[in-house]
C-alpha cells in the first residue's frame, strides 16, 4: 500500500514537470501551412445579406483600414487581424442597435487566402426593427401652428423605425423652438420603452421652457480694425429683444460674408444661473489685408478660360473693399475694377462703384464697352436688398455681318454709343448655401431708363426679372432646380429701334442648355442670330450625385 502510494506521487510530479502539448487551434479554410511568422494582407472585405442598412453606411462605421478598389501596383495591402476583425463586428452590432435593430446576427468568414492574401466577408441578418408605436409630450404648451410644423419634420411618426439619432433629432426639434423664443435655459427630458418582444417603441417627452430670457449688452472683443458700428449693424438682434439662438447663428453668418474676418464667434457671456437679460460677446479676428484668386477652366462655349482676382481689405480702414478682376476665355476678356464702402457717412446704405473695359465675342457681332456703374444698396426686412444707382456705358459693336445690318438699320457697326441711366434693383436670395443651394430660392428685378436728358444718346427703358428655386428631394441628395427668366426692353424718345448689342439673346450653357449659344432668338435669313426686345426663358433640372463630390445634372 506504501509503495503504490509512492509510485502514484512520482508519476502526478512527472506529469507536471513535463512540457505541456500545443494548444489546439481552428484553422481558417485555406490557410494551412501558413507561417505565423508571415504577415497577412487583407485583400477584400464585403458584406452579405444586409438589405435595409447600405453597404456604405456599413463601410463608413468600421475603423478598420480597408482595402480600396482603385488600389496601385505598388501600394501596400492593409496588415489582416483577425482579432480588429472580431472588434468590428462588436463595433457593428452597436451600430445596429442604434439603428433600431436589436435582434442582428453579425458573423465573419474567411472566405479565400492566396498568396498571404485574405478575402473576408461578413453576414448580416438584420431580422426585425424597432417600430414606432406611439409619440406622447407633455409639458408647456406650443402653438399649434408651431407643433404642426415640428410633427411635419418629426423623423419618428409612428410606423417609423426607431433610431438613435432620429430620437435626438425630434428631440431637438422641440428645443430649437424654445432656443428661438426666449428660452436659453429650456430642456427637453425624453424616455423610449422599448419592447423587444413586440418590437415596438413608445416615446415620452418633457417639455421645460424655463425663464423667457431677452438679449443683453453687446461687447466686441478681438483683433479687428473694422469699425464697431459696421459689425453691429449686421446683428440681427438689439438688447432687448426676445432671446434667439437663430438670430445668433444668422448675426455669425452675415459677419462672415463681410468677407473681412478668418473667424466670427457670436453667442452668450457666462450669466449667474437663471439671468434672464443675457449679455452677448462678438468677438472677431481678421483675415489677412490682401488676398488673390486664381481660376482656370475649360468650357464647351467659352474653351479655355482664366480669371485672375486681387482683393484688399479694409483699405484706407471704414471696412472697404477693393477688388481688381480680370476673365479671359473666347466669349470675353474683361478688367474690372469694383470699391465697396460699407454703411457710407455711417448710414444704412453701403456705396459700391464699379468700372471696367471689356470686349464681348458673340456668334453674330463682337462689342467693346467701357462703363462704370454707382449704386447705393441697402438690406431691408425679410432677406430683400434694395440698390438704387446709375450707370455711365460706352459700346461699340463690330463684325456684323451684311444680313443683320440689313434686319437692323438702327445698328451702325464701328460707332460709339453712350448709355446713361438710372438704375433700380431688387434682390432676394432665401438659399441655404452659396455654393451648392439645396434648399430656398433667389428672386432679382433690374430695371433701367435711359432718357436723353440723361445724356444718352440712344434712349430706352429695361426690366429684367429672375427667378430661381431649389429643392432637395428628401434625404436622397437629389436637387431639383427650377429658373425662369423674362425681359423686356422700348425704345423711347428719338431712338426708333434698340441696337443689336441691347437685344435680348437665348440659348447656352447659362440660357437654355441643349441650344447653341443665342441660337434660340430670332434670326436673320443666313441664320445669324439677331435677337429680340423681349425675353422668356424657363429651365428644370435634377441634380444628383454620382462619386463623392462628382455631381450629374439631367434637365429640361
């Protein structure tokens, strides 16, 4: 019994001095005899069986590097782990859930491996989403013309799936409104029931408006030479008024397109909780005093083209403006000067004069012109900007073929014309962007007199009106845009019938696309255009995009 014992405790101490066995693995299909030494490259991620969530959505949520599909012979692959692998789907299970998908089964395999290259897909089964049962507030009234307009944007209807980001969204919605009607202090407390089994989720919200608040003191801080009074007109608030948060962000905005100054920051001064007069800073830093621009392009109708732009800001101080333009393409070469000075003896009213040379190519004649123009332009309520001015023009048109000299005996090719006349213009412009307007629209109304005690010698009156409209179909970053344009010209007193270079042309790239340039007017029998004393044109397009920033217009 003694030595049984003895034996049993040898072999227990062998079997524990003695090197444990390898520890078993799975290998992934394809992948035996691969050295562990030897890095992996992944070649390929792709997604399978996801069918409400995009693709993109999908690939824009991983913080993996990814391989991409334009990749260079010498560029190197990114290193395959299959451990980031792992936490990735981890990083999109939480993605789906914020989705309103809470019973997703995410998955990897290993699909391929060659020549220390790895092709991995993922599958998805999304299964049921999250709906919307029911939506109740409670809490401060809202008038019902705003609450109708809060549940018209409302992203979580009920019927909707539930998401994350849409319950922020409808919960900022009713915020926004009181940030806009004097509340700075309002909060806006929400809970979602959330039942896995029916699939279904009821929101409550809680409505705190607080104390109404009004503006305070406006204090300007910063590194400007601007004068304070030029910055404070363009505040769209005074001390007093109702608290607004849209007021602010509209005040920074108009700031910014003084085009005088690198950063605006407009917003409220720390206050003792519950303060309900709200001082305001503004503080300003400027961008530098001169600036160039420099433009080249290629165009059906005008081929290459080139524009060269000085600006100097702030010039002899007062916020004025001087900016030197020169264009040259095969349309028109053009050098044009233009002085802005804002608010002019600390008015409402900002003084702009511009001068130029240019000289205009078109299919039927050319024209040289030297004009200046001096406007007076002042912002009146509801978006409108309202110029009154007067405009000094000499033109001279030439190569005119014999046909439209014939149409147009008024026309006298080689001599100078003067046009004096006074000027009036109407501009509104609602859009949410610049550069690319997905939303709102611009209206503008020119019209000109140019009588002979103006000293003109030829005699007529003008009216341009131009409207344009803008609207994004929904989330899909689709844009239609809708233009229509009408003009009309007389001539009056001793001119018995308006020279070719004042006649209204269609047709182009910035008239009516599909129609060679001014071949949509009238025209002589050799088919020359000669246009018209009256214009109507009208357009409607659909702007979509097509890769990343590469957009694709189809129109009527």
């Amino acid at each position: 019994m003694i030595f049984l014992r003895l034996g049993l405790g040898i072999c227990l101490v062998l079997l524990l001095l003695s090197p444990a066995p390898a520890a078993a693995t799975m290998t992934p299909p394809g992948a035996a005899g691969a050295s562990p030494d030897r890095p992996m490259f992944l070649k390929s991620l792709t997604f399978k069986g996801n069918k409400v969530i995009p693709t993109q959505k999908l690939r824009e949520e991983l913080s993996l590097e990814l391989p991409s599909i334009w990749t260079w012979p010498w560029k190197e692959l990114p290193p395959y782990r299959p451990e980031e692998v792992a936490g990735e789907l981890d990083r999109l299970r939480l993605f789906y859930r914020k989705q309103g998908f809470y019973h997703a089964q995410i998955t990897s395999e290993v699909v391929k491996i060659e020549d220390r290259k790895v092709w991995v897909q993922i599958k998805i089964d999304e299964g049921p989403w999250i709906k919307v049962a029911k939506v109740e507030v409670k809490g401060a009234a809202i008038p019902a013309k705003e609450v109708a307009a809060i549940q018209e944007a409302n992203p979580l209807k009920p019927g909707e799936r539930f998401t994350e980001a849409n319950y922020e969204v409808l919960k900022r919605l009713y915020l926004n409104y009181f940030l806009d009607h004097g509340h700075p202090y309002a909060r806006v407390d929400g809970k979602v029931f959330l039942d896995e089994e029916t699939n279904t989720a009821d929101i409550h919200l809680t409505l705190q408006p607080m104390a109404q608040c009004t503006f305070g003191e406006v204090r300007l801080q910063g590194d400007y030479r601007t004068p304070d009074y030029i910055i404070l007109r363009k505040l769209t608030f005074k001390p007093g008024d109702l608290y607004s948060v849209r007021e602010i962000y509209e005040s920074q905005r108009r700031l910014y397109a003084l085009d005088l100054f690198q950063s605006v920051y407009v917003g409220p001064r720390e206050v003792p909780s519950g303060e309900v007069c709200v001082p305001i800073v503004v503080e300003v830093h400027e961008k530098k005093p001169r600036s160039v621009k420099l433009g080249l392009g290629y165009g059906n109708e005008d081929q290459f083209r080139a524009r060269l732009g000085l600006r100097w800001r702030n010039l002899g101080g007062g916020g004025r403006l001087l900016d030197l333009d020169a264009k040259y393409s095969f349309l028109e070469s053009r050098l044009t000067a233009t002085l802005t000075s804002p608010q002019v003896f600390k008015t409402q009213w900002d003084l702009v004069n511009k001068t130029g040379l240019l000289e205009q190519r078109f299919p039927s004649f050319r024209d040289r012109a030297y004009f200046t123009a001096t406007r007076l332009e002042r912002e009146l309520p509801g978006k409108w900007l309202l110029a009154v001015g007067h405009t000094l023009e000499w033109d001279r048109p030439f190569n005119i073929p014999l046909e439209t000299l014939m149409m147009l005996r008024e026309t006298e090719p080689g001599r100078t014309y003067r046009a004096s006349m006074a000027v009036l213009g109407l501009r509104r412009d609602t859009t949410d962007s610049i550069v690319d307007p997905q939303r709102g629209g611009i209206f503008s109304f020119t019209g000109e007199v140019a009588p002979d005690f103006f000293g003109s010698s030829i005699q007529f009156v003008r009216g341009v009106a131009e409207a344009r409209r803008y609207q994004a179909l929904g989330d899909s970053k689709v844009v239609l845009a809708g233009r229509v344009k009408c003009g009309i010209i007389e001539p009056i007193q001793a001119t018995a019938e308006i020279p070719i270079f004042r006649r209204f042309f269609a047709g182009g790239a910035n008239s009516v696309r599909g129609y060679k340039l001014d071949y949509l007017s009238p025209r002589a029998p050799n088919g020359n255009p000669i246009g018209g004393n009256a214009l109507l044109e009208g357009s409607l397009e659909a702007r979509f995009p097509m890769y990343k920033k590469l957009r694709a217009v189809a129109f009527l």
